[in-house]
C-alpha cells in the first residue's frame, strides 16, 4: 500500500524502535540483517519510510530501493536501481574512489554494459564489448563490499530492500556475500517481504536461515493492528470529523490500507454517496473520478508494472508527452502515482491490481503489445537487460514466437550473470513456449542449456536427461561432440568413469581429423581427467599432451591454460616435480596476461603446493600468500581459508610461529563463518562458465 510520507506512525512503536536499536548495534559494528515481514496492507512500507527519515536525521545515507513484480527474472535488477540512487548522491571525493574500485575490477565492463549512464556520471571511458575469460559472483560482490566501505567512512549507511519477496535469487545471493563483508561495518541493511508469498523453495528462506545460523538475523514482525491502533490512524486521517470505527460493519474496516484509501479518495473527490465495502470498490471509485487521459497513463503504468518516464508513457498511450505530463502531476498530487529516481510508478500494489484486472481483455492485450514494441526500441542496444520482461509482455499479448526468443534470451543473459536459478526457470518456460510452437531447433537448443545449468547447479541427473534429448537433435561434428563433452562432465560428477570415458571417446570420433583442434583439446582434456581418476596415469599424461598440442594449434589460450594445469596436476602426482612446476607456471603466466584472477589464485595453491614438496619453503609461503590475497579479493572465503591454513602449515614447519598461528586463526574464522560455501578449488578450472 502506499502510503503518503506524512502520515502517522500508529500500533508500530514497538517495532520501529526495534529497527533503532539495530541502526544503533551497526554504529557499533554488530549489524543484524533485519527482515520486516507482515502480510499485505499491514504497514511495512510505512514503517520502513518511517524509519529511513529517522535514520537520515541522524546522519546516515539511507538507500531505499523497491521490488517489483514485474522484474521477476531480471538477475540484479534491485541492485542496478539502488546503484542509480546511490551514484545520483556521491560527493566528488566518493565518486573519484568508486571509479577507481570500479575500473581496477575485471567484471567492471559488464556493470557499464549493464548501466551505460555510468561512463557520464564516474567519468570513466565507456566500453564497447564483452570481455572475455572468467569471472565469478565473488568477484562481483567484492566489488560491492569495496564501494559499501567508502560510502561507510563518511557516514553510515542504511540499505532498504522494500518487497523481497519479488527478489532474484542472484541479488539475495549478494545480499548474503555482501552482509558477511561489512557487518562490522556501520552498516544497516533492512529487508521486508510477505510471508504469503514466500514457500518453501523461495530463495529468501537461503538467505534467512544462512543469517540466522551466523546469528546476526532480526525478524521484526507485523501483526494487525489493534482496534484503538485504527481508530487512532482514523482519527488523525480525518482530525475534523468523528468517525467511529466500531460502528463500520466488515472485515475491510479493521484494515489500515482501507481507511488509506478511503482519506485519499475522499482528498480526491470528497465523500462518496455510499459507504464502500471493500478497498478494491474504494480503488474503482477513485479511478472512475479521473479525466481520460489520466486514466490512459494509469492503465499503462499499471500494464507496465516499473518506473517509466514521459517518452515511455507517451509511446504506450499515443498522447502527446505534454498531455503525458500534465496527467502525470495530476496522478503525483493525488498520491496515486509515484515519481521516483527512475521515473513515475505505482507502488500502492492493490491499486495497481484493481486497475489492471479491471482492463478490457482485448486491450490489455494491446497495451502489452505496446509496451513490448516500446521497451524493444527503448533497449535495442542491449535487449539481453530487459529480454525476461520483454517476454512477458509478448506472451500476454500472444506473441508465440517474440515470446520464445526472449525467454531465451533471457535464460542466456541470467546465466552469463551467474543467476543459474532463474536461467534454468526462464529456459524451462522458454522450452514449454518451443513445444507448444513445435520449434524442434529451439527445444535442442533450450535442452542443451538446461543441460549445462542443471549440472552447474548439481542437479547431473537432470543435465543428462537434457543433454541426451538434446543430442536427438544434431548431427554428427562438433556440436554432437560438445554435447558429448557436457554428458561425460555430468557422468564424472556422478563418479561413473567408465561412462564419461566411454561418451568422451564417442565425441571424438564424431569429429574429423583436423575439423575443429580446439573441440578435439577440450575432448581430450577432459578425457585426461578421467583417465586419472581411472588411475591410468600413463594413458593421461598420453591424452593432456595430446590435449595440449591442440590447444596450441587452434590459438586458444585459455584452453592451453588448462591444460597445461592439468599436466602440472599429473607430474605432481607422479613426483615429477621439476616438470609440474614449469606447467604451473605456463597456465599461470597465461591467465595472467588474460586478466583470470580466480585462475591465477588456483594456479598460486598449486604452486604453492608442488614447492612445498620440492621444500622450498620459502617459495611455497609466498605462493600460499598470493592464493589467499586473490581469493580474499575476489570473494572465495572458503578457498582462502583452504590457502591460510597451508601457509600456516609451511610457516609452522619453518619454525615460524607467531605467523603459523596468525594464518591458523584466520584460515579458523573463515571456515567458521562462511561454512557451506563453494570454494573455486572444488571443481577443475574448465568447468567454469565464461563470458566468451
């Protein structure tokens, strides 16, 4: 419900000095992450506004962000919005800093992809293409943690997450990464979410048990409001008229959201000759009130469900922008529409709801047909940003096959940004869309990517099922043999050797000789790897050098990075230590001069470890420091605490004790509070997804 800035706080004394009392625990460094839940209409939104003034005449730099339904999908939508706020705030100084944290980061040219205004805003230079390599969510949320800190020396921050509920699984993620980052930080970040709509494979309940086993969470609950609650909101709603609330017959009577609506309504347009019955004949009342042209804005904006400007609204309506805006500071004076950093809005969700549903079929169906053609022009540069909302408006306007590309692409895009749990679900909807339109290309495409995503999210019995139907649909070369590839990774993970050697081999022979080097690399690097975990240590070294010279014939760095560690791997465990050595350090000058930061911490573990048997302990402690310094950088605590803990083993054997102990300690803490966590070091480098 939205409720207007100005209105009193009642009933809710209790649960805003609760929100006090952990601004005040983060000023001391013990921040709780607080999560407000209460169902709708219950004064969520209204407590959290309450508590954002406070905590700004405090001093603090409060960023309030909003949920919304209509970006369901979209990876790190929440995130990119509270970055617009934030960046519209900096000062001079801060805004220097943030662009150097933003340029030393290798994911820095996906953010300006992601928000091209920040080349104007940060004065940095714009980037015109993808980059190539790995990249992980730690690397991402690192970058993050880096900006919290500066905004933290001036100030404290106050971060405001409004309606999780809606959330990706990608920004809840962050929001986990990021909280255990700067909890010792004067850092408050608040959530808020409806029970009702969160089941039991909801995301936030990862986030919520994760927190409460750190025991930092705060659950700050909202009941309904107590009679004398009501009338006292009734009252100070109407100081001029006695209204008693006990006389009002009906359940709405008892909720604060109806008598909200009943004072704006009657604001508006004054009393209504009868008495409404519910909050949904209150909303059609105050619509009915307005002009037609405002109500043409409202029934797009409602349509729409996100933030639009006067150019989008007036593209969807056909008005003129000067008719656009005059309705638009009609709606904003009636408290009905919102204008805020990102353009105009609905945020009262009931309000919103009554005007969509209330829509003509047929011309709900147009308007999401415009919108669709709206949003395509307004994100034509990149539509991969908004291809999960484009789908959704092309399939309510039975667009079949506008609708299955975008889904797809949508699927592709929440990938590349590690949101694995809503490209498997955009792909899933896109493969239902491909069925139903009988686009048999589209299904093997779709089953190959389920394939992949279900075996990096470890489901490997799924993955093969999609790789294998999948497979139905190519024809013998190197496309069959990549499949092949992806059924062999999910059969190894699954510890059944034999038959990822056995699909490894079917791969290659589905390809002729010289056909593709770099797929007959990967084939054979791939194939190394299980013939060493076959203990056919001869036929493994055989297959990796194999693997190696294809690597160099078909140019690939990244793949000769590899296998050059997997040769490091193998002569390590032959005791050929003089040889590992030399192939460790290949792959690592190689990911080095590619910008692979996560690979080059690994290839320091190893090094580290194949000095430590070589005894050159001194090497070896400067190995394992490097390895952990990247992996504290890129945001991989379980796999930095791995390193300590074998930097303190060399610095203990050197009879170094004090520094032993220290690395100890730290490697101890690590462990502790981010048990649980994939580190980098439990999979081999190629099975990592890349930007390419």
């Amino acid at each position: 419900m939205g409720y207007p800035r100005d209105l009193l706080l009642v009933g809710r004394e209790k649960e805003l000095a609760m929100l006090q009392e952990s601004y005040f625990s983060a000023l001391q460094g013990q921040a709780p992450l607080v999560l407000v839940e209460g169902e709708a209409g219950t004064g969520k939104t209204h407590l959290l506004r309450a508590f954002a003034d406070w905590a700004e005449q405090q001093g603090a730099r409060v960023l309030y962000a909003v949920y919304r339904e209509a970006e369901v999908g979209i990876p790190y939508a929440i995130v990119l919005r509270i970055l617009r706020i934030l960046l519209r705030t900096l000062d001079p100084e801060e805004r220097e800093e943030i662009a150097e944290i933003l340029q030393a980061q290798p994911w820095h040219p996906i953010l300006l992809r992601l928000m091209p205004e920040i080349t104007d805003w940060l004065e940095i230079p714009p980037v015109q293409k993808w980059p190539k390599g790995f990249f992980t969510p730690g690397q991402v949320h690192e970058g993050v943690v880096q900006t919290v800190r500066v905004l933290t020396r001036h100030a404290p921050l106050v971060l405001i997450y409004d309606d999780l509920h809606w959330a990706d699984t990608a920004s809840l993620d962050m929001r986990i990464a990021v909280y255990r980052r700067v909890r010792s930080q004067p850092v408050l970040m608040i959530g808020s979410y409806r029970p009702e709509e969160v089941d039991q494979a909801h995301p936030l309940r990862r986030l919520r048990s994760t927190v409460l086993r750190l025991g930092r969470l705060r659950r700050v609950r909202l009941h309904p409001l107590e009679p004398a609650a009501i009338q006292q909101l009734v009252e100070s709603l109407w100081p001029d008229t006695p209204i008693d609330i006990s006389t009002w017959e009906g359940e709405p009577a008892r909720e604060p959201a109806y008598w909200v609506a009943l004072a704006r309504l009657h604001a508006n347009d004054g009393w209504p000759d009868f008495i409404p019955r519910s909050l949904r004949e209150i909303n059609e009342l105050l619509i009915s009130k307005l002009d037609p042209e405002a109500q043409r804005v409202l029934e797009a904006a409602s349509v729409l469900g996100v933030e639009a400007d006067i150019d989008l609204l007036s593209t969807i309506t056909g008005l003129h922008p000067d008719r656009v805006e005059l309705a638009l500071h009609a709606l904003t004076d009636q408290a009905i529409m919102t204008l805020h950093d990102g353009g105009y809005a609905i945020d009262d969700n009931p309000l919103a709801r009554t005007i969509y549903e209330s829509l003509d079929e047929e011309y709900r169906r147009d308007l999401h047909l415009r919108v669709g053609h709206a949003l395509e022009a307004q994100y034509r540069d990149l539509p991969e940003a908004k291809a999960a909302m484009l789908a959704r408006h092309f399939a309510a306007a039975e667009q079949a096959e506008r609708t299955l590309r975008y889904r797809m692409m949508a699927g592709a895009w929440a990938r590349r940004l590690f949101a694995l749990e809503e490209s498997r679900d955009l792909y899933w909807d896109a493969l239902s869309q491909a069925v139903m339109i009988g686009d048999a290309n589209a299904q093997t495409e779709i089953h190959e990517a389920l394939g992949e995503i279900c075996d990096e999210l470890g489901d490997h019995r799924a993955a093969l099922e999609h790789l294998h139907a999948a497979l139905g649909g190519v024809s013998p070369g190197p496309r069959e043999a990549s499949i092949r590839v992806l059924i062999a990774r999910s059969l190894s993970a699954m510890g059944e050797y034999e038959q990822a050697r056995s699909a490894l081999r079917q791969a290659l022979s589905v390809l002729t000789e010289g056909q593709d080097p770099k797929m007959d690399g990967v084939i054979r690097l791939h194939l190394a790897w299980v013939e060493e975990h076959l203990e056919d240590r001869t036929s493994a070294l055989s297959t990796a050098s194999e693997a190696l010279k294809s690597a160099i014939e078909s140019q690939d760095s990244l793949l000769e990075a590899d296998t050059a560690f997997l040769l490091a791997i193998l002569h390590w465990r032959d005791g050929a230590l003089e040889q590992a050595r030399a192939m460790c350090k290949r792959s690592l000058e190689i990911r080095e001069s590619m910008g692979d930061l996560a690979g080059c911490a690994v290839m320091w573990h190893y090094l580290g470890l194949i000095e430590r048997d070589r005894r050159d302990l001194q090497m070896a402690r400067h190995c394992f420091a490097m390895s952990a310094d990247i992996f504290s950088r890129i945001g991989d605590p379980r796999a930095e605490a791995l390193a300590r803990a074998y930097w303190g083993e060399i610095c203990a054997s050197a009879h170094e004790l004090a520094e032993a102990v220290e690395q100890f300690h730290r490697a101890f803490s690590l462990y502790r509070h981010f048990q649980g966590m994939e580190a980098s070091l439990d999979l081999p480098l190629w099975t990592r997804p890349s930007f390419d």
